[in-house]
C-alpha cells in the first residue's frame, strides 16, 4: 500500500506535464462577446419601419374580430413575446 | 473595454471589493478591463484544476463564461461576500457542470493525460508497470470527490501554495491542509482496493 512520501511521489509522477496557459488573444475575444450591441442609426430606422408595419398590419387583420377576443389574444401575446425577445436578448449578451 | 489596464493607472491599486463596488455605481470598459486583468488567471487556473489535464481548451471557455457572467452580474452584486469568492464560487460551480458533459464526451484517459511516456532507460516491463501506475492514479483520482480532486491538482501539478488554494476555494488553510490529507487517505485507499503498491 502506498505510504506518505511514496503516494505523495505517486501523485506528482500522475500529475506530470507542464500547467496548461491561456491562448493569446483571450482577453479580445471576452471584448468581443461583452461588447454592447446596438443597431446602426440605418439599422434602427428599419427596425422603426417593421414595427410601424407590423402594427398596421395586426390592427388591420384584427378590425373584424370583437374586442374581447382582441383583448385576450393580447392579455396572452404580448407577455409571451417580451418573455422571448427578453430570453433572445440575454442569449446574445451571453453568447 | 481597452486593450491592456497599464500598470500604475488608478484601478490598478484599489481593492478587489472598492473596484466592484465602483463598477456597480458607474460600470466602465476600463473597471471591468481591470478585473479582467486581475481575475482571468486564477479562474482558468481554478477551471484547470477542476477539469484536469488534457482539458484546457473547454477551461479556457468556463474562464470566459464565468467573466461574462461577472460582466453581466456585477451591477447587481451587492457585496455580500467578497469579490474573489463570488467569483471563484461561480467558476467552480460552472466547471464541474462543464466536467459532466466534458466527460461523458471523453470519458477515458487518453495517452496525452497520461504524460510523457516513461524514460527508455527502463526495461519494457517496468515502463508498462509504470504507465499502468499512472493511469491508476487518475483514474483514482477522478473517483474523488470534485473539490480534494481541485485540491490535489492545485497544488501537485498547478504547483499552488496552500494559502493561494484556500483563496481559489474560499476556505480557511487549515481546511485546504485537510482536504489534501484526507483526499491522500482516499486515494490510497482505491490505489490499495486495485492492488497498487508503493513504487521502490
């Protein structure tokens, strides 16, 4: 049975190789993923436009439907959409 | 964030807790470039010792998960315990997570675990007793629990005192002392169930 010194021995002669160090370069790559994205000025005019569209276009499918139902479906849409946009957002300021 | 933090900017004497606290009140690239510069070294150490060998790639990425995690976490840190150890207990929780599934990747202990192939100058027989030895030893080791496995690589293959592992793993140096007795006890005992004995 290995003894004190001996397993202590034993270990060290397990454990060999040199400590593993860190690729260059790691500290841009962390820059790069903690980097706040936000849309270029072209970008957030479009995202403007889809949202004003978007709107336009759910009001007018929506202009037969009774308003109890309209309320519903938003009482359920709207909650479920932020939840997604929020989980999506986390995802890419962690990834 | 810049590049570098040079030596001698004002960060770069503050305390661990007065930089977190700063970086909660007014986050800046230059705050967070700083505990970067001070934090990335230890935590890869730590993810290292908690993966072991033959794994510093997938060490590399819980280092960067776990600064991201910081980055994103610190404004809400409240201070409660100290910013080494809220940190360090966040990469420790996240590399044994990643061990999980990085061993059910690549469960077996491949000849670059093992290390250098023994020395010609043995004969035949004693170089595949020793290998055998080695391979006995790992894979006792994997069988401990994780953190006397992070002690024992610490401090036998990352070369780390007793007072820098008590740090990396929150405890007093006493306990640090303890685990890598008791962890010793532990591994003798598989290496004697498989019939190990001491080498001459």
């Amino acid at each position: 049975m290995p003894q004190g010194d001996a397993l202590e021995r034993f270990v060290q002669d397990a454990l060999t190789g040199a400590p593993p160090a860190m690729r260059p370069g790691f500290e841009a790559r962390l820059r790069r993923r903690v980097r706040r994205r936000r849309p270029t000025r072209a970008g957030g005019r479009v995202l403007a436009a889809y949202g004003l569209v978007a709107t336009a276009v759910v009001v007018w499918s929506l202009r037969d439907l009774p308003p109890a139902a309209i309320v519903s479906s938003l009482a359920v849409c709207v909650p479920v959409a932020g939840a997604v946009s929020a989980y999506a957002h986390r995802m890419v300021r962690g990834h | 964030m810049p590049a570098e933090t040079a030596e001698g900017a004002p960060y770069a004497r503050w305390s661990d807790d007065a930089l977190a606290a700063w970086y909660r009140d007014a986050p800046s690239d230059d705050l967070f470039a700083e505990i970067v510069r001070r934090f990335q070294h230890p935590v890869f150490r730590l993810a290292v010792s908690v993966l072991g060998q033959g794994f510093a790639a997938d060490a590399e990425d819980v280092a960067q998960e776990v600064l991201v995690r910081v980055h994103l976490g610190l404004p809400r840190f409240r201070g409660d315990a100290k910013l080494g150890s809220w940190i360090y207990r966040i990469t420790f929780n996240l590399a044994v997570s990643v061990k999980a599934r990085t061993r059910f990747r690549a469960p077996h202990l491949g000849d670059d675990v093992l290390g250098e192939t023994p020395s010609l100058e043995q004969g035949p027989e004693a170089r595949l007793t020793t290998h055998a030895q080695r391979r006995a030893v790992l894979e006792s080791l994997h069988d401990l629990p994780e953190v006397y496995q992070s002690a024992l690589r610490l401090h036998y293959w990352l070369d780390t005192s007793v007072r820098d592992i008590a740090v990396l793993l929150d405890v007093p140096e006493n306990t640090v002392k303890s685990y890598l007795f008791r962890a010793r006890q532990l591994l003798r005992a598989r290496l004697t169930e498989r019939g190990i004995d001491a080498p001459g």
